[in-house]
C-alpha cells in the first residue's frame, strides 16, 4: 500500500519495497514483541522475570470484572466510543439526533471519523491532577473519560472545522490553526487543573491537519479526516477490509503526525524504541493508531464495511493493561527502583515492559477464554481489552493506591501515554 504523499520533509511516501514498510504494520509488533519475551523468560534480561504461574489468577480477576460489568458476556469492542458513554449517557447517539445524521449513513461514518481521530490522538494520558467539568449538576471527569468528553465537546463546538455552516467536521485547515491556549480554554486548564503534555497535544493536532492536507488520496482536497471513510470503501470490493490493512494505511497515512521520533530512511516509525534485544534494535508499538483502528470498527461497521480477521491486532501496550500484569506479579522488576522512578517513554525498562505487556495480553486472552468457557473467534482481543484486561488494570490500581493510579510513574508528553 503506496501512499503519495504531496509536499517535502517528513511528508514522504512509503515505497512497496522500503525498509520501514516492515515495522509499519501489526505483525512487526506481534513478532519483535516475542523476540523480548523470549529472551525474559529465557532469564537472559537484567531488567524483568515472566512469573507464568501469575497468569491464572490475573486471568481470573480479569474474568471476574468482564462478569460483573457484561454479566450476559455482550462486550463491546475496546474504544474511545466508551469513554464517550462516561456515566451512563451516550453522547455520540445525542450528538447524531441534534444533527439530524440517522438518514445518511456515509456521512454519519464520516462524522465520526472526524470526531474519533482527533480524540484518540488528545487521549495520551491526563495526569492525576486534571478533571472536566462538564456541566455544574454533574460530577467531574478525569483521566480517559475527561478526555473524550472535552474532545467530544471540543468538535461539537465546531472548532476543528473550517466551514461555519458545517461543524461537525474535521478539516485540515482548522486543525493546522489550533493551538495550546485555545486547546488548553476548551479542556479547562489552569493552574489548579493542570494537564499533561498541552503542547504536544496541540501540535499533535497541528501535525495531523499538515498530514491530511499533505495526503489527497486519502483526506481528499480539501483535507477532510472523514473522507477516510470513502477511501477505505474503495480498497474494500467485496465489502470487507482486514484489519492488519487497516491499520496498515493509518500508519503510513499518519506515520508523520509523530514528532521526535526514529525514523528509518526518511520514513518516521511512530511508536517505534531501541531495544537490544532485536538485530537491528527497532521495537514498534503503534499504540495510538492500534487504539484508533479498535475505534473505526463500530462507524466502519455501521456504515456497511465489514473488518475482518480483528485478532491480527495486538493489545495496547499502556499503564492499565501493563500495570495489571505488574500489579499481579506476572511481570516483575529485578529492580524495586523500577517502581519509584520516573520514567520517559524512550527508557529501556519501559520499552522492555511494553513488549512483555504485549505479549502477555496474547496470553491472558487466551487464559481469559478459558475461564468464560468462550472461544476466540466470539471473544477476539478487542472485547478482551474491554471487558477486560483494561477495566482489571484500573480495577486492581483503585484498590491497591489510593486514586487508582499506576504502579509504575511515567513522564507523559501527551503522545504515548
């Protein structure tokens, strides 16, 4: 898959025969992820041990939060369109009525296209300390669900549209003028309400309406995120699209939105680190874009494009899904240190809990099957995230740390975490 590019720097295209079209994709992440984990539980790593005998009861634990939440075992798919339930009110389903979107479903799909790609690149982590108030009679949210209600609220506003008269639109012309004093007015930031990483949020934004405007063959001319919707119609002739290319294009798509990031001739990797475990050290993640892929199967799906073969996918590498496995002892520092420094994302020890975070979750799901008596193909990855491996991270945290933060410390610059 070619994308052309249009413009110079790092808005390049990505030949068949490049070199990064390798880490660009899901199996990159799947296999380089194994090589880590194999050399863990080898006991050849200085930083970590694979405790396996852990697995069954974080499996359990897991099994038991998909119960109590999903008692008749309906999971929806893991993505940002949960955190757009927060509190039980379905927010994407008023906003769809006001805008009177039920009789188109194209465009109903594109709308929310539009409205989830900037909302799953503004989801990198809050920090402890920030909270959205969105309206005086309701309690404050925080963490992943503040953050899909204020960037729910931040499209509804019209502000990351360049036509006045539409506004439920993502245009590239008004993502590129967005920045941190209008993105921090509208996520309520002050001194008391601090968040982390505005900056990097803001030119995350600035950067994917560059992309956009950048890539006709996919945003269309002028520049719509929704237009994604067309294209990938287009690729699917019998009305099916894999998965592993979906995600596929969104990388190469929207490889360059990450800035400061290793690059490999001229082609930027994204979430991609050094680990020495690997020949040529490369270790992808692709975290955001994977979380974005999980989040375009409901409007994909509704608007008649069927994703097949989901599992090809991997878990997301993150602090709830990660911090479970720590917090169960499945994955176990050598280092107590581990726990009480503050780590960057670039760190080796971080990199190195990534790749056995995502290996793992390969490997609870499975456990997690078992314990619900349900097979892969009704319970793939994405509704054992959800029901799931993520809820438990945040579950286990809230009873182990007053607060329910992780039992790890990152530094966020608002791109990763």
């Amino acid at each position: 898959m070619n994308l052309p590019h249009e413009g110079s720097g790092w808005h390049t295209p990505v030949p068949a025969g490049h070199p990064a079209a390798a880490l660009l994709r899901a199996e990159a992440v799947r296999e380089r992820c194994a090589v880590v984990m194999a050399r863990v539980q080898a006991g050849d790593s200085p930083l970590f041990e694979w405790h396996s005998a852990q697995l069954a009861p974080c499996a359990a634990y897991v099994a038991d939060t998909v119960r109590r939440a999903y008692p008749d075992l309906a999971v929806p798919y893991h993505s940002r369109w949960r955190h757009f339930e927060a509190g039980g009110r379905d927010r994407w389903a008023e906003l769809q009525a006001t805008a009177g979107l039920a009789g188109d479903a194209r465009e109903c799909a594109r709308v929310a296209v539009d409205l989830v790609i900037p909302s799953v690149l503004l989801d990198a982590g809050a920090g402890p300390d920030w909270r959205f108030h969105e309206a005086d009679d309701q309690p404050p949210l925080a963490r992943s669900e503040g953050l899909a209600v204020a960037s729910l609220a931040l499209f509804a506003a019209g502000t990351l549209s360049d036509d006045p008269g539409r506004p439920l639109r993502s245009d590239a012309a008004a993502l590129r003028r967005i920045d941190a004093a209008v993105l921090g007015a509208l996520f309520q930031v002050s001194g008391g309400n601090p968040l982390l990483g505005l900056e990097g949020r803001a030119t995350l934004l600035n950067r994917l309406g560059e992309v956009a405007e950048a890539t006709p063959a996919v945003f269309g001319r002028p520049a719509r995120l929704g237009n994604l919707v067309d294209h990938l119609f287009s690729l699917a002739a019998d009305g099916r699209l894999p998965a592993a290319e979906l995600l596929a294009l969104l990388l190469r798509a929207l490889g360059p939105v990450w800035p400061g990031r290793l690059s490999l001739a001229g082609v930027p990797l994204g979430d991609c680190w050094r680990h020495p475990a690997l020949a040529d050290e490369l270790l992808p993640f692709h975290k955001l874009t994977q979380w974005l892929a999980y989040s375009l199967l409901e409007p994909l799906q509704a608007a008649g494009l069927e994703i097949a073969g989901l599992d090809a996918l991997t878990g997301l590498p993150e602090y709830r899904n990660g911090g479970l496995l720590l917090d169960f002892g499945v994955i176990v520092p050598r280092h107590p240190a581990f726990f009480t420094t503050r780590w960057t994302v670039d760190a080796l020890p971080i990199v190195e809990w990534r790749a056995l975070t995502v290996a793992g979750l390969d490997r609870l799901a499975e456990a997690v099957r078992a314990a619900l008596d349900v097979s892969a193909a009704a319970f793939p990855l994405a509704r054992v995230l959800q029901g799931g491996s993520w809820s438990a991270g945040r579950r286990i945290a809230a009873e182990r740390r007053p607060g329910g933060p992780p039992p790890l410390q990152l530094e966020s610059d608002g791109t990763v975490f």
